[in-house]
C-alpha cells in the first residue's frame, strides 16, 4: 500500500502527463497521418523513420540516433534525475510500429503503434519534469529515470525486434511498453509462437500433352504438400495453427511446371511446442519432394516469433488507469482467445514489458482494408491518446508505486518458469466417445 500522503502527489503527476500529450495532440496526429499515407513494408520504412527522428530531434533534450542498429530502426533518449539519486538510473523503454502490409497499407495500424509511443514517452517526460519544477517533498520518493523510445521496424514478417534483441538494443531495459490498435481495449491478449517457412519445389517442365512422361511436376508436390498438412490437422492440437498459400504454382496449363512455392505459417501457444509442429510440418513438405521426384528447398523466411509472455502487475496497473480514462475492458474469458503473432513476443522473454491492445472507434479487423481506413481516421486519434495516457500513468505507478517494480520483475520471473513447465491439461485430454 502507498502513503496516503502519496496517492495525491501521483494522481498529479498522471494528469500532468496526460496534459503533455494533449498539448501534443496535433503534432502526435500528424505524425500518425503522415506514416499512414506513406505505407512502407518492412526494413523499407524510411518515410517513417525519418519522420519519426524529426519529431523526437525537434523536442528539447531528446538524443536521437537514426539508423540504431538497422538501417530504419531509430533510438531517442531522455533521462532524468532528483538531487541526491544513488542508484542508476530506472530504463522505462517505449516501443514504436511503422511498417505496413502489401497490398492493404496500414491495416494492423501500425501508424498508431508510433503515435502512441510516442506521445506515452512525451508524457511521461513532462510529468517527470514538473517535479523538477516543484520537488516532491516527503511525499514521492524519486528515483532517476532514463526514458528509450525504440522504433523497431518490420514487424510484418522481418523480426526488427528479434534483431534488434541480437544487437543488445534491450540490454539493461528494466521495463517496456508498448500498445496495438484492436477492435477493443484488453491490457493482455495471448499469442502464438510463429515459424515462418518458404518452400520450393524444382521439377523439369515438358509438355503436358505430348510428352508428360519427360517431365516431373512440381505443383503436383505443391498440392501433396498442402493436402498432407490439411490432413495432419486432425491429430494437431486445438489452438496449433498451420496455414498457408500456393504462391507458385505454374506459367501455363499445357506446360508441366518446373517449379512451384509455398509460403507457410507454424503456430503454436508455447514457445516449446513450436519445434515440434514445425517438425511435422517439414515431414509433410518434405514428402511431397520424395514422392513426386522433386528437389525441394526449405528456409525459414524470419526469425521465429516467440509467444507474448504475461505480466499480471503491469496488466492490472494499466487497466486501473485505462479504467480512470474511460476505457471498457473485455471480459477476461473472452480476451483469453489467442491473437496472431508479433515479435513483441521476443522481447517479453528478454525483458518485463505489457503489449496492450486498444479500441479505435471501429468494429473492423485487423489485416483488412476496413482496418486500414480506420487506422487513419480522425476518430482512431481520441484513443490512441487515451492508451498513450494510460501507458504514461502505468509508468509512473512503476516509478513511484512502493513494490510495483519489484512485482512486475517476479512476474516476469515466473511467467518465464511456467512457459517452462506448463502443459494445458485441456489440450492434453483425449476425450473419448
């Protein structure tokens, strides 16, 4: 329990934070706006990650690095500290999305990934700021503080973050925080493990009709293969995923094709179940290349995306303040039903950290045209300021609550361990009858 002396110093500090993004607002939706009209797929976001480095390198006291570690990821630090701080210093980071989807641009909303990261660090910022302006007294205990916004490029598909992780950009972050548009508020949403797999089949073309003898057909391995994976579905468990597309299948009807792709997705709830899936998925590919004479060639197209482990602390503390803004949560058993993947996922096996995912006024799915409309709609902006407050508030609670910090890190310690040692006895019943 805090102080009661305290509790009203906080409230404070969350109202001026959420000032500071208001003060923002126009500049925050600009920035949103400009990212949405200018989709860029992964490792391509160059627009954005210009656009980005401006706001940061506009705003005083900021130190940005453009290009961190990948050619359109970017870093911007702040930090700050109270008189007589022993201790070095808490690293709060702040995550920010810009790459869009072929085809259907921003249609996860990637725009207000950036937007909201963004504006929950500028928040944050200034309510640290103000206690410069006027010191806490006896009330709030202040540590120092650094402030990291990440812009991590290629979420779609390319691992920024897995990259980044491999190049020490989340080293010595205590915690993180990031949030993604959705059709409703929910402070945690679980995801999928993901192995992401490109597979071609090399034949030998001949004419279909006079000589089909002289040729070996590789969309006939094609089609094996996707028949061989519908048919391993009914001894997969129930919330493993495989699915895919024939991205290759031939030039002309008339000509045996000589080669044939595959573009495959291999999801699975844990982390450790993943291999196992893709093993079988493999057999299955693999196969098809044996029984139709083909060569095959098989390759992971990203890096594997990890599952998003919980934080129930940093979940609770964000919800309390969502709720303080208006937001209306999911109920817990309907929020439970698994998401896609991201490479969040990675780095909350790294580091402390909350993926929320947050309402935008519209009923649309993500990875649809709808979405994309909405992801650039003036009504996305009250709440994508909304969660970017409610992010900002959830980081003074850990910077000042007394033992938050400390429980976010057992949470974490422990969400670790049970991705370890848990299996879903649901899953692992065989009903009979």
């Amino acid at each position: 329990m805090e102080p009661a002396a305290m509790a009203p110093r906080l409230e404070e500090l969350k109202r001026q934070a959420g000032e500071c993004i208001e003060a923002a607002a126009a500049a925050l939706g600009e920035l949103s706006r400009v990212i949405w009209s200018r989709p860029e797929l992964a490792y391509e976001e160059r627009q954005a990650h210009a656009s980005l480095t401006r706001f940061f390198a506009s705003r005083a006291a900021w130190s940005v690095q453009p290009g961190y570690q990948l050619e359109t990821a970017f870093r911007a630090d702040w930090a700050w500290a109270p008189p007589d701080h022993p201790r070095a210093p808490l690293r709060l980071g702040f995550l920010c999305e810009y790459d869009a989807l072929p085809g259907i641009g921003h249609a996860c909303g990637h725009n207000l990934i950036a937007e909201v990261g963004a504006a929950a660090a500028l928040g944050l910022k200034g309510a640290l700021e103000s206690l410069a302006a006027r010191p806490p007294g006896g009330t709030l205990r202040a540590p120092a503080v650094k402030i990291t916004v990440l812009g991590t490029p290629a979420e779609e598909g390319g691992g920024g973050k897995v990259k980044l992780i491999e190049t020490g950009a989340f080293d010595n972050l205590d915690i993180v925080f990031m949030a993604h548009p959705f059709q409703n508020d929910v402070p945690y949403k679980p995801s999928l493990a993901n192995h992401h797999v490109s597979v071609k089949y090399y034949g030998k073309a001949s004419h279909a009709a006079a000589y089909p003898w002289g040729g070996i057909n590789a969309l006939d391995a094609a089609v094996l293969a996707y028949n061989s994976l519908s048919v391993l579905r009914q001894q997969m468990k129930p919330a493993w995923r495989v699915h895919g597309v024939i991205k290759q299948g031939g030039e002309i009807a008339n000509i045996i094709p000589s080669r044939t792709e595959l573009d495959f997705f291999v999801r699975t709830p844990l982390l450790k179940d993943l291999p196992v899936l893709a093993d079988k998925a493999e057999s299955c590919f693999r196969a098809a290349a044996l029984a139709t004479g083909c060569q095959i060639e098989l390759k992971s197209v990203c890096p594997d995306y990890y599952n998003v482990l919980p934080n129930k602390s940093l979940q609770q503390a964000y919800r309390e303040n969502g709720k303080s803004l208006g937001m209306e949560f999911l109920d817990k058993a309907i929020s439970s039903n698994f998401s896609g993947s991201t490479d969040f996922g990675n780095v909350s096996h790294v580091v402390p950290g909350i993926h929320a995912y947050f309402y935008i006024g519209s009923d649309a799915l993500n990875h649809t045209e709808q979405f994309t409309e909405a992801a650039g709609s003036k009504e996305a902006q009250q709440y994508a300021l909304r969660t970017a407050k409610a992010l900002a508030m959830t980081a003074l609670d850990v910077i000042f609550r007394p033992g938050l910090l400390e429980r976010v890190r057992e949470d974490f310690r422990q969400a670790k361990q049970d991705e370890q040692e848990h299996y879903s006895a649901k899953e692992e019943a065989v009903p009979l009858g």
